[in-house]
C-alpha cells in the first residue's frame, strides 16, 4: 500500500489495487466561515484534484467544518463512486453520500479479486460531551485478505475511543491519525484532535507498526506541528514507526 499526502487531512490511500480519498479539501488559503467564526487556511494543497484523478472511494470524517470539506471538495464527491461518511453528513449531503455508523462496513470489490472492508469506528472531535457543539465525525479500519489492517483517525481527540478500536482490531499495520491538537473558541479549555503525545500513545495503544500523521498544519488553529510530533515519537520510544510526510510526498509499505 502507499499513502500521498495532499494537504491538512487529505491524502491518497492506495491498498489492493484501490485508492481512497480522505477529507477532501482543495481550496486556496484564506479566511473560511463556520457559523459566527472563522477558520485560516495558511497554505494550498501540494497535489491538485485534476493530478490526483479517479478514485474508488472518499472516506469523509465529516462534511460540516470546511477543514475537513471545503468547496472544492464538496465538487469531487458527485464523480466519486462511493462517498463513506457519518449519518448526519449523508442527511445534509443527500443521495451523494452514503452513511457508514460505527462497526459497520462495506466491502468494496477489488480490481484484482477479493474485498476490501471498510468499517467505521467510533470518534470524538474533542473532550467527552463536547458532540452537540463539534458534531458527529467517524473513523475508518480499512481490511482484508492479504492485506494490511490501516485505521484512518479522523478528527478525533479522545483515546478512550482508540482502546475501543483497538480492543477490536488488535493488529492495526498502518495508523493514519489525525494530529496537531486543534483548538478554537468552541472549545476553549480542551483540543479537538490528538496531541503530538496522544498520537504516540494512540500508535501504542494499536500497536501500529507504521505512522502517518495528517492534519497537523495548513491550518491556524493548530497548536502544535511536525516538529512537536517528531519530539513525541522520540521520547516514546517510536520513532522508527513515524513517517512524516512533506505535502505531495508518498510512503510506501
């Protein structure tokens, strides 16, 4: 499998011959509004919409924050042939999305023979009770025969719920998280996705051998970064399972 890393939370994951889009957001930087706020887009993606092509899937967190899913993106869905995302997302998005509750899945049939499942997990876009402010958002465990077993985050900030995803799938490969500890007004006193820290503690609790962090810059309100996620793999010990992409770059495994 490989992972191309676009920008802010949106990547290319290509595994068994299929490739997922995640958040997708293509939009200029700028000043983007979310009800009575405002959140700063501080660079572009590195890989344009027209460059990344066709895909099979788009796996989306969530529709309603334009971090996550801007107008750009918004423009993609509709050529996609399968759009996986929370129940509240496919009620606003309609017949364009399909809603993927938590430790359901679908199987999506593979060029070469055989499925891959994709299964939704649980979430928390920030401290315990905070959903009636931030909203529903998912997770996804991407499976199959021969091949890896990826869990794909996004926006969520709470551990609790990567014990549940990893009491589950006990042989994560591949942990795709969501990191740079967001903060805004909304909810002042606690972040909004994992810390540099909890990312590592997330990549001990799965046991993942391999770690591609997204959603940890491009944006001003994140309060930590690249540099912060590197330190905090080093003093766990796991720096060996780290791969800090640059926008546009590829790991393969």
């Amino acid at each position: 499998m490989a992972i191309r890393y676009v920008g802010g939370p949106t990547s290319v994951i290509e595994i068994g011959g299929l490739r997922l889009l995640t958040d997708p957001t293509f939009d200029a930087p700028g000043e983007y509004a979310v009800g009575s706020r405002s959140l700063v887009k501080t660079a572009g993606p590195a890989v344009t919409a027209r460059e990344i092509g066709p895909v099979d899937a788009v796996l989306l967190s969530h529709d309603h924050h334009p971090d996550n899913l801007d107008t750009a993106g918004r423009a993609l869905l509709s050529d996609a042939p399968l759009v996986l995302t929370t129940t509240a997302a496919r009620e606003r998005l309609g017949e364009t999305a399909t809603a993927l509750p938590n430790w359901q899945h679908v199987d999506v049939e593979r060029p070469g023979g055989g499925t891959l499942r994709i299964t939704g997990v649980p979430a928390l876009h920030g401290p315990e009770g905070s959903e009636p402010l931030v909203g529903e958002v998912t997770g996804y465990v991407l499976s199959g025969e021969g091949l890896p077993t990826v869990y794909v985050s996004g926006d969520n900030a709470s551990l609790d719920r990567v014990r549940e995803i990893a009491d589950r799938f006990p042989a994560v490969d591949v942990a795709v998280l969501f990191a740079g500890a967001a903060r805004t007004p909304l909810v002042p006193d606690a972040t909004l996705t994992l810390t540099s820290a909890q990312a590592a503690q997330a990549a001990e609790l799965l046991g993942a051998r391999q770690v591609v962090p997204l959603h940890f810059e491009h944006w001003g309100h994140f309060t930590q970064d690249g540099p912060t996620l590197t330190a905090a793999f080093a003093e766990a010990g796991l720096s060996d399972r780290l791969h800090l992409l640059k926008p546009g770059g590829t790991v393969t495994f």
